[in-house]
C-alpha cells in the first residue's frame, strides 16, 4: 500500500510530511553516493587499487547518471512517479550494500553502477513529485529536497571518519552498510506514509511519453544551465587541492573544500525560507552568476586565505543557482511533462559536467600554470548568468 487513507493526516499535517519526505529522498540520493570519497584510502588499501583505478570509481556514478536518467523518466511515465522513486531508491541501497561485500575492483565497478543507475532512476522523478505534491508551491519542495541533497553530502564527509569509522570498528564495509540505513528507512516511510500523488494526465504527444523533447530549447537551456552549475562546483572541488599545493599552501585545502560545502549548505537553508521569492525572478541569476564569474576571475590570482574565502563565495553562489534550476522544469513545463524535462536536464548536464572539468585539467597540463584550469568554469559562470536570464524570460507553464 503506498499511501494512508486521506483522511488520515490533517491538511497541515500532510503539507508536513510531504516536506519532510521530499528531505529524505534528497539526503538518500546522496548518503550512499558519498560515502565513498572519505573511505578511499582504506578501499584503496584493502584492494590493492591503482590511483586510476580508485578514479573510475568515484566518477563511475556520474557516468550512470547521464545514462540513466532517460529510463527513469520512461518508469515515471509508466509506473507512476512515487512507484519509481521508491524502487529506485531500493536498487540503489541495494548496490550499496553490494559494494560492503564486494571481493574486488570489478565486482565494486558492478556493484557501483547498480547504486548509480538506482539514484539516476530518482533525480528526474523529484520534480515530477513536487510538481503532483504541491504545484502552488514548488520552490518550497524544490528547497526541501536540495536541503536534503547538501545535508547528505555534508554529513558523509563531515561525519564518516570522526564518528561512523569507529562505531563499526574502523570497517570500511560497515560504514558503506550504515550510510545505506537512512536510504531503507526512507523506503519504508514513503512505501507507507507517502500520499499517493494523482495520476499523470493521458496526453499525446509525437514523442514517447518518457522521452525527452529534443526540439524544446528549454530543455537545453536548462541541461546546458545545469552543466555549467555542476562544472563549477566539481570543477572547484577537482582543482583548488592542487592549486592550493602548487601555492605551498596545502594546510589550507581542507578549509576550502570544506567551506565549499559548508556554504552550499547554509545557502539550502536560507532558501527554505526565501526560495520562493526567487523562483521566477531573474536577479538571481545576475547577482550569483556574476558573483560566480568574479570569484573564479580573482581566485586565478589569489593565494593563501583569500582562496578559502573565494571558496565560500563560490559555494554560495552555485547552491542558490543549483536550487533554482531544479525548480524550473516543474514552472515551465506542463504537468505531464515534467519528468521528461527533467530527464532531458539530467542527460544533458552530467555528460557536460563531466567534461568540463576534463578540459580544465587538459588545459592546465599543456599551460603547466594552475590557474589555467579555472578558465573554462569562469567561462561556464558567464554562460549559466546568461542561460538563467533567458530561461526567467520565458513563460509559465499551464
């Protein structure tokens, strides 16, 4: 049964839960995802990896997500949405798990991918489950859920070697199984307490009903919006350690990664509160994308301090950028095509953020100067500014 009787919850209590569950998905759409990054050294060792190897599998995810993410919305379009989030979020924390008992690199790659495909599954089902949940308020969900994500992300790192490690007696495995826990007990709230979201209208249309339409610009000004936000921010994550090294600074790389996600994370909870009032505004983008453009421009030349604090900035400026994309393919696009878009945004953002980053490390290779390799995530703050403005210029959906 996938949800209670109506009346059940009381109308506030429903508009409650549904905030909180949204939470849940986006914090379970990363804790597995991220568990990994502080357990490398520890994989590493018990697995004999080489440094290439031990990058395939922190990448591996990223690749599932461009692949996956036009499946997932053909199950939204068939077995509804609340149905796909849940079993993807069920394939996901069972790849989790399969990664604590995997004998060695292959079977992690598999077991890897498994979680991958199953989080890929979800991301283009989220809009379309805020879009059925609460249509009049869709930056409020939009916030909910990318709250979640940036908590996840924060917690496994912030949390994962001072206090997870030991709980389970320094077991790498064990960490991956207890990361997995919240992901099973959101399965079970939303297989039991979710409100059933009404079915997607029956529309025809010339293209499958999962399929993305490749002819609409706004799902490319969205997927190339969304790139450029991604590029930056694993962009910055890639490149500040070893240009903080090139700089004999290197006591200060955990201080700028970590005020990174720290910022990201403050400016999720700022905009529970205000994210509304900027769903459909273009300042927003002007402002952060600008500041984005600016704080990479003078972190080319900048040194000690002064990088940790252009950190910050920059992390602020994409996380409100990153909550406001998410909310657009549910204000554009009609109800029914909803996951489509997303699906579209999906595909077309992870297969440009991985390359991005590429090309900044190719670019610093052949220059050999290290701020050489923030010039195409400068570039991408100027493009992502001038896709947000034209996407706020185009109309509400019906």
């Amino acid at each position: 049964m996938m949800s209670p009787s109506p009346d059940a919850i009381s109308p506030p209590g429903q508009f409650a839960l549904r905030l909180v569950l949204l939470w849940m998905i986006g914090a379970a759409t990363r804790l597995p995802l991220l568990a990994v990054p502080p357990l490398l050294r520890a994989i590493h060792d018990d697995l004999h990896l080489a440094e290439a190897e031990v990058g395939l599998l922190v990448s591996l995810p990223l690749l599932t997500f461009a692949v996956a993410a036009i499946p997932g919305s053909f199950l939204v379009a068939r077995a509804g949405v609340l149905i796909t989030i849940v079993a993807g979020l069920a394939v996901a924390a069972f790849g989790s798990l399969l990664r604590s008992v995997a004998p060695g690199i292959l079977s992690l790659y598999a077991a890897t991918a498994v979680m991958g495909l199953g989080i890929a599954v979800v991301q283009p089902a989220l809009p379309q489950l805020v879009s059925r949940w609460m249509p009049k308020r869709i930056g409020l969900g939009t916030a909910a859920y990318t709250n979640g994500v940036l908590v996840g992300t924060t917690s496994t790192a912030a949390l994962t070697i001072p206090l997870v490690l030991p709980a389970v007696g320094e077991s790498w495995r064990w960490t991956l199984v207890a990361w997995t826990v919240p992901v099973i007990l959101a399965i079970v709230l939303l297989a039991t307490v979710a409100p059933r979201p009404s079915a997607l209208p029956r529309v025809r249309t010339g293209a499958p009903r999962g399929w993305p339409d490749w002819t609409n610009p706004v799902v490319w000004l969205l997927g190339i919006a969304f790139a450029c936000n991604n590029s930056i921010y694993f962009g910055a994550n890639a490149f500040l350690p070893d240009y903080l090294a090139a700089q004999g600074r290197g006591d200060l790389i955990s201080a700028s990664l970590g005020v990174i996600s720290g910022a990201q994370l403050l400016a999720s909870f700022i905009l529970i509160g205000v994210g509304e009032r900027l769903e459909r505004r273009a300042w927003p983008f002007l402002v952060f994308g600008s500041l984005a453009c600016a704080s990479l421009l003078v972190l080319m030349v900048a040194s000690g301090v002064a990088v940790v604090v252009l950190a910050a900035v920059l992390g602020f400026a994409t996380a409100v950028s990153f909550v406001i994309l998410l909310a657009l393919p549910a204000a554009l696009t009609p109800p029914h095509d909803v996951h489509r878009t997303a699906a579209g945004m999906f595909t077309i953002s992870y297969t440009f953020g991985v390359l991005i980053p590429t090309m900044g490390g190719a670019i610093w290779d052949l220059t050999g100067a290290p701020w050489a390799a923030f010039t195409p995530l400068a570039a991408c703050a100027v493009i992502l500014t001038l896709a947000g403005l034209r996407l706020m210029r185009l109309p509400r959906a019906a």
